[in-house]
C-alpha cells in the first residue's frame, strides 16, 4: 500500500467534527479546541459566521486544521452547495462559541449563511457550547430557544460562571474547553479510559545494514503497531511510536519516533519506558545485525564471499531488557511463531518479563502485511483464542485488556 493509500485508510477510520465558530469574544478558544480535538486523533473542519471572522481570521483556522474554512455561502466556487457537502462530512457539527442570535436562529430554524444552512442539512449530532452577556443568556428568549434545541436532541453545554468580557459577573462564559473536547469525544463515542496515561509502542521492522545497499530485515508492515498507537491516541492516551521503516503514514495526535536498526529502536523505546504507564512492543526487531556494515557497495563476487562469511552479532532484546527493570509499567509483548503458537509464548511470558504476550502465527502470508490477525491473549491467567479480526478491533482489545494489568 502506498503512503497515499495508508493516509486514505486512515482517515477513513478518523471521525471529523465540523466546528462552526460564531461572532463572540471566546471565538480565539475555538483555536484550542481545535488543538484538543486534533490531539485525540479527530480531523476537525471550520465553519465560520461573517461575525467571528471579526474575532478571529480565517487564516488561524486554515492553518492549524489544514483544511479550508467555509465563511460565505457562495465562497466555493468548486462547490456550488457547499452547506450540503460539509453537513454530509461532518460526524458531529460543534458550535463553539455560540451566539445568543445563532442559538435563536437555530431554534427556529433560519437559514441565512453558511454556519446556519450547514446546521439545517446536517443529519449529524450537534452540540453547542453557547457564549454571551449574563442578561443575554438568561433573557426568556435565550432560555426558550435553548430548551426547543434541547428537546431536538443538541447538546448544550452549560456556560461556566464568572467574569464576563463585557465586566458583568454570571453565567454566559463559555465553557471550559477540555470539556467541551469531553462532550464531543463523548458524543463520537470515542472512549477516553486512557486519557492522563502514557503509552509507548515499537512497531514496524528494524533494518540492518550489510552493505550500503543490503540488509537483513523482515515483513513486518507496522500496521499493528500503528493501529495501537492510533487507538491508544483516541482514547486520550499521550502516546510515543517508535517505529522502523514502513511505508504508512503515522497516525495523527502521536509522536513518532523514526528509527531503523535494533540499536536505534532500543535507545528510542529506552528513553520512552521510563515515564510509561503501558509498553506495547509490537516491532519485529532483527535478533541479529552483521558486526561490521561494509562501508561500500559489495560487488557481485566479493559479496557472494563476505555474504557467506558475514558475521552476525546478537542485537539486544529490547522488550526483555526494559521490562526486566519494569516498575508501574504494564508490559505487553508479542509472539510471532510458525509452531507451537502457544507453548512458545507462554515462554516468551516469563522469558521477557512481560504481563501479557500477544501469540500469533507467522509464514504463509499470515500476520505480517495482512489487514486482520488472530491472536491469543497469554498471561499468568491462562490462554485466551481472539476470533479473527481487523488489526483495528486487535488494537483497542489489547489496549482493553492491557488495562486490566494497570496497577
Ligand atoms: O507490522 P505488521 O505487518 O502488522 O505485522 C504484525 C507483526 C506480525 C509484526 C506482530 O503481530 C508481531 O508479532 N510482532 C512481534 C514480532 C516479533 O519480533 O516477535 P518475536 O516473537 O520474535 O519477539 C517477541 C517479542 O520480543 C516481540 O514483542 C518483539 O517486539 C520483542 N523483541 C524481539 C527481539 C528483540 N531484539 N527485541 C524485542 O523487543
């Protein structure tokens, strides 16, 4: 699969929040919620009112979401009904801040720009976050208005209490963003269990040079790994991926740590365990490297005799290393066996110091590159057999079952 394709497949997993951001002095918050959104692995698109663009320019949207920002109903001269195209994209349409005249728009549903068409085509969730003058939002009018779009099925997210902008003191604040993040996720139904733990995973194959132009590898396509890390990330979890060379993109809200041999994988995963609450080491690190990497090109005789004679040291076995001196962590290691499935991991349990070794079958075109693994759970419990499953679903049981071990 190529580096485009891989993006597509994983965008096609990537829930997408349309943000429609309205004239208020709490629209330069919109920037964070953006941020936040974007940290749990949600795409995020901006619709904004000619009002907010007052507040906040278009171009602060465009360029943290990467995405163009819809103001003007005929803005998108591509795009003739662009209302109708940005209502069918969105998962959930969140209004942060909004107006106590765009609340009584929607109430009553008018539809006179862009931010307001959008809300009356969309079929998706939409969740409001009002912002406005203490009087304003408890004016009769406001609460009215609130209470038919409560009934509808929005979610209104109450305001906060306080200083407001204009100097009075009451309710209208918008609310904190990190819980409007919560009840968005919370709406998405992207479960945080993991928010406030940090997760590393290796993944991908590690490469070891032989000559400038050679070296021992394996099939590993860190499509594993990725899809823990990814589901880790969405899950609220802060997460490190130390991957070896591959060819899919890496997931959003994750830091990514590019390496390609075992000694280069190792000091990266080192420097991540210490501070990690779970370790998922899904890599399949080369066991050996040849001593010396030739510093030039072997040429064909000359390579067929140093290949014969290349000499191999051991590389150092990362996973069993860091999780031999394990302290809160809660290590789950994998087993990659042609035989013996089973037996071999349940050796690799105490061999490697781990809590939980995921077994699978390699050879024969099995788990390596594939889009679905069947697995089974090892631990000091016994044996579980996972039906077969996408390497998505394998991801977010991992991480279910890896919770349990959370001391
Ligand atoms: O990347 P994909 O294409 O999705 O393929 C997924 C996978 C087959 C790579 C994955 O499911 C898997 O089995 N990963 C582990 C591969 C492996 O190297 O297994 P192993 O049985 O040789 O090693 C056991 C464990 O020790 C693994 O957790 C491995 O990461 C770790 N190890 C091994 C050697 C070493 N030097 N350092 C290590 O940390």
């Amino acid at each position: 699969m190529s580096e485009d394709e891989s993006r597509c497949e994983a965008a096609s997993h990537q829930k997408t929040v349309l943000l429609g951001v309205t004239g208020c002095i709490a629209a330069y918050k919109s920037c964070e919620i953006v941020r936040l959104l974007q940290k749990a692995g949600v795409r995020v698109k901006v619709v904004m009112t000619e009002h907010a663009t007052e507040f906040v320019g278009p171009l602060t949207f465009r360029s943290l979401t990467h995405e163009p920002v819809g103001v003007g109903l005929f803005d998108n001269p591509s795009d003739p009904i662009h209302h109708i195209s940005l209502a069918q994209e969105a998962d959930l349409f969140l209004i942060a801040p909004c107006t106590a005249n765009v609340i009584a728009k929607l109430a009553n549903g008018l539809a006179d720009d862009l931010l307001t068409t959008t809300a009356l085509a969309t079929t998706a969730p939409l969740v409001i976050a009002p912002a406005m003058n203490v009087n304003m939002y408890e004016n009769g009018a406001t609460r009215y208005n609130i209470g038919k779009l409560h009934i509808r099925g929005a979610r209104i997210i109450e305001t906060g209490d306080g200083y407001l902008a204009c100097g009075d003191v009451g309710k209208g604040r918008l609310a904190d963003v990190e819980d409007i993040v919560s009840a968005v996720l919370d709406e998405l139904g992207l479960s945080r269990d993991l928010a406030g733990k940090r997760v590393m995973v290796t993944a991908g194959p590690t490469v070891e040079p032989i000559d400038p132009v050679r070296y021992i590898s394996n099939h590993s396509s860190g499509k594993t790994g990725y899809a823990i890390a990814r589901a880790a990330a969405l899950r609220g979890a802060d997460v490190t991926l130390v991957s070896g060379p591959v060819s899919i993109a890496p997931p959003e809200a994750v830091r990514t740590v590019r390496v390609r041999t075992a000694l280069e994988m190792f000091e990266a995963a080192q420097e991540a365990f210490g501070a990690a609450d779970i370790a998922v080491f899904a890599a399949a690190v080369a066991d050996v490297r040849p001593k010396q990497a030739a510093p030039r090109k072997l040429k064909k005789g000359e390579a067929d005799a140093a290949l014969g004679a290349i000499e191999l040291v051991e590389n150092p076995d990362i996973l069993a290393t860091l999780a031999s001196s394990k302290k809160r962590q809660v290590v789950v290691g994998f087993a990659a066996e042609t035989d013996d499935v089973v037996a071999n991991a349940e050796k690799k349990l105490s061999t490697k110091h781990a809590d939980l070794v995921v077994a699978n079958q390699v050879g024969e075109g099995k788990a390596f590159g594939t889009d679905d693994n069947q697995v089974w759970f090892v631990d000091d419990e016994g044996v579980e057999e996972l039906p077969r499953m996408s390497k998505e679903r394998l991801a977010d049981a991992i991480l279910d079952k890896a919770l349990e071990f959370v001391r």
